[in-house]
C-alpha cells in the first residue's frame, strides 16, 4: 500500500439515520456501533448514500480504529 491507500473494513446492515455535507450518522442495526462518519472516512463503493437507506458500508480501518468500532 502506498501512504495514500486506505484499507477498508466492510459493514453490513448499516442505515444512515442523519447526514450533513461533511460526515453521516451510521447506525449498525444489529446495535454494533452509532458513529458519526465524515464522507472522506466512507468509501465510494459503499452502496448506501441517503438517509433512510440500509446496506452495506466500507469504513477505513483508521477511523474505526480512532471510534473504537469492532470489526
């Protein structure tokens, strides 16, 4: 990996329950983890973009490390 790539961890069964332009309050409906996320922390191939909307969600490792959330 270079400086630049991120690795990513793969939750599934994630709903956005709030949003802002910067970051997305993610709730793991299995009671995991309800972080807020910000945009850059989510990868583009996540399947979920809009409030309300259940599916899978790939976080990078650094800010589930930093929110103490399991994977």
């Amino acid at each position: 990996m270079t400086e630049f790539e991120q690795e990513y961890i793969e939750f599934e069964n994630v709903k956005i329950v709030a949003q802002t332009d910067k970051a997305a309050l993610l709730e793991q409906l299995d009671g995991e983890f309800k972080e807020w996320i910000p945009w850059s922390m989510i990868s583009d191939d996540s399947d979920i973009g809009k409030t309300g909307e259940v599916g899978t969600v790939y976080l990078t490792k650094w800010i589930c490390d930093k929110k103490e959330i399991e994977y």
